[in-house]
C-alpha cells in the first residue's frame, strides 16, 4: 500500500546533509534517479524487561516536495528541524 512519509530532522545533521544529497540528486535528474528503500524501527517495551521491535519497511520512495524550513528565529523550536515529504510505493509493518 502507497504511503506518505514526513521526516523530521535536527537541521544540520549527518541526516540532513544525506537526505539533501539525495534530494539534489533526484532534482537534477529525475529519470535516472533510483528508487529509496528504508526501514523505521521502534523498540516498545512493557516495563517487565520484554522488548518488541515495531518495524515499518518502505519500498520504491522519491521526495515529493522541497525540504521545509522554518526561518523564524524568535525562539520558536521548529528553526532547528527540517522536514522531508516522501511518498513510498509499498509499506510494511512487522514486530518481533
């Protein structure tokens, strides 16, 4: 099933900089641009020691829209975060 992906990210991160290298890429040629995969994985645990792994896979993603930031230096905490839009062909949810 088709998914819409939001990314959240410290601006100025390790992240940032990967996720905006790869979005550079796809603008400069879409065509040739491969398909992204990637994985979220939360870890939930009930207080009693036992750990599930809460895992959604994403399959065939391209970013949708330009990464978003907020300029606003008035204190507001969202000027420190950018924010990825992608769009997945296939999404799954395991847990172990």
């Amino acid at each position: 099933s088709q998914v819409d992906v939001v990314c959240r990210i410290m601006r100025g991160s390790g992240t940032d900089k990967f996720l905006n290298g790869l979005m550079a890429q796809q603008e400069r040629d879409t065509v040739a641009f491969p398909l992204m995969n990637g994985a979220f994985v939360k870890r939930l645990g009930d207080g009693a020691g036992n750990v599930t792994f809460d895992t959604h896979t994403f399959n065939g993603m391209i970013f949708t829209k330009k990464a978003g930031v907020k300029a606003n230096t008035d204190g507001d905490s969202d000027q420190g975060v950018v924010t990825y839009t992608m769009k997945a062909a296939l999404a799954t949810r395991g847990m172990l």
